[in-house]
C-alpha cells in the first residue's frame, strides 16, 4: 500500500512539474515577444528618417528640401529622380546640379537639410510638366516619394514670416542710412561764431577753485586739512572760504570764522 502512495505522489509530482514548465515557457515566450518588440519600438523611434520636399525660399526660389527627420544620423544617402522630370529642368547649370546629386552618397546628421535648388518662379510651369519620382536609400532603408509640383502653384505669391522679417529690416537698414546721410549733411555745415568770451584767470581764482573742490569731494573738512593737502598758507585758504561763502556764495561752514577746526561743507 505505502509503494503505491508513493507511486501516486510521484506521478503528481511529475504531472505539477511539467504543467509548471509549461507554463514557465509561455511566460518566457512572453516575455522575450516583448522585449522583441520593445527593441523595434526603440529602433522605428531613433532610426533615421530621411525625406524630401518641395519649398518655396528668398521670395520666389524653387528647391528641393533633402532633410533627415530621425534621431540618428544617415549614412550613404542616395537620391534619385527620374529623367523625365530632370528633362524638365530649365538651366542646365541646376539640371546638371541635380543629375550629380543622384549619383552622390551623402551623410546627413539628425536634423540636417540639404536645399537643392530647381530654378525661379518663371521655371514653375516647365518644372510642373512632369511629377518628380524620387528614390532614396541610405542605410538598411529605403524610400520612395512623388511630388507634384502643380499642387504648389498657389503658394507663388506667397512669402513666408521670415521673408516678411527680412524686408521690414531691410527698410529699417535703408531709413537709418538715409537719416545718417542727412545728418552728416548737417553736422558738415560750417556755422558762423557768434560771441567769444576770453578772460584772464588769476592765481588766487585757480586756487579758489582747487579749494571749492576739495570741499565739494571731501566731507567735514577743515582750513587745517586743507592747507596741509594743498600745501598753502593756513589763512590764505581761510581767506578763500570767506571769499566763497560771502561772494560766490558756494560754500558755508559752522563754528567761528577765524577757527582752523571749524568743518566746512558745499552750500
């Protein structure tokens, strides 16, 4: 009895055992189909991105945009256009432009455009003639892209916020050169001198004025303090103050007149 109890243990051990396993392989299956697609997921969002489209710039120029989207640069960028389109292509200088491009390999980082020029406005009924087949490979990727030009016909006339931005500052620019011009006119004219003033300054002014700087810069100063900076006699600058307090009227002081000590102070 107790051989097929242990028997029968057994068989339930084996049983859980590989139900277990099994289970374990579905969630390890799971969990590997998961990250799998985490993975792509990382990759569709940093893998570049190349495209191309038409733009209109600097008021009426005709160009392709090649332009990396993606968060990763692209390397051995390819492009190529159909001849038809090409044919299309009114200066021969672009036309050949264009027929060297498809037969470069570029490198272009994140973010980076590339503008490729078409011709002028008046080219835009030529150029429309045919629609543009555009292959681009670079990378493990490739891409195909069509593009009509007659659906751009509307936007001729139109002219972009930074094309607005460069007229204003260019009439700015030519204002303030004509407003320069008309002052310098002026300033070159030759006026005529009215009234000249000379006179004579004496060396008690000149010392007057030395002192009343003094005053002026220093605080609470003294006769002694002055005399002493400026190397003069002590009732000499005294008889200056009295000058510029009771004539000039510039200065005024506190104490008794004949005080060395006494402070005086700009009026």
């Amino acid at each position: 009895m107790t051989d097929w109890l242990m028997v029968i243990i057994t068989a339930i051990y084996v049983v859980a055992t590989i139900i277990i396993c099994y289970f374990n392989g579905k969630s390890a299956q799971a969990a590997r189909i998961q990250t799998d697609e985490m993975i792509r997921q990382y990759n569709l969002a940093n893998r570049p991105r190349v495209t191309i489209y038409f733009d209109i710039i600097r008021s009426g120029l005709l160009c392709f945009v090649v332009e990396n989207e993606g968060a990763s640069p692209a390397h051995n960028v390819s492009i190529k256009i159909n001849k038809d389109f090409l044919d299309g292509v009114d200066e021969e200088e672009d036309r050949n432009r264009l027929k060297e491009m498809s037969g470069a390999e570029m490198y272009l980082a994140s973010k980076q455009k590339m503008y490729i020029c078409l011709g002028g406005q008046p080219q835009f009924t030529k150029l429309a003639q045919n629609v543009a087949e555009i292959d681009i490979s670079y990378d493990e990727y490739e891409e195909h892209i069509s593009i009509d030009l007659n659906q751009y016909g509307m936007f001729l006339v139109y002219t972009s916020p930074l094309e607005d931005i460069s007229q204003h500052m260019k009439k700015m620019k030519e204002n303030d050169e004509k407003f320069q011009k008309n002052l310098l006119k002026q300033v070159g004219k030759d006026y005529p001198i009215q009234n000249i003033v000379v006179h004579s300054e004496t060396e008690d002014d000149a010392n007057k004025y030395k002192i009343y700087k003094k005053v002026c810069c220093e605080e609470k100063t003294t006769v002694n303090t002055l005399a002493k900076n400026m190397g003069l006699e002590k009732d000499y600058v005294l008889q200056l103050l009295i000058e510029l307090e009771y004539v000039d009227r510039l200065v005024r002081h506190f104490g008794m007149e004949d005080d060395y000590e006494v402070e005086w102070f700009r009026k």
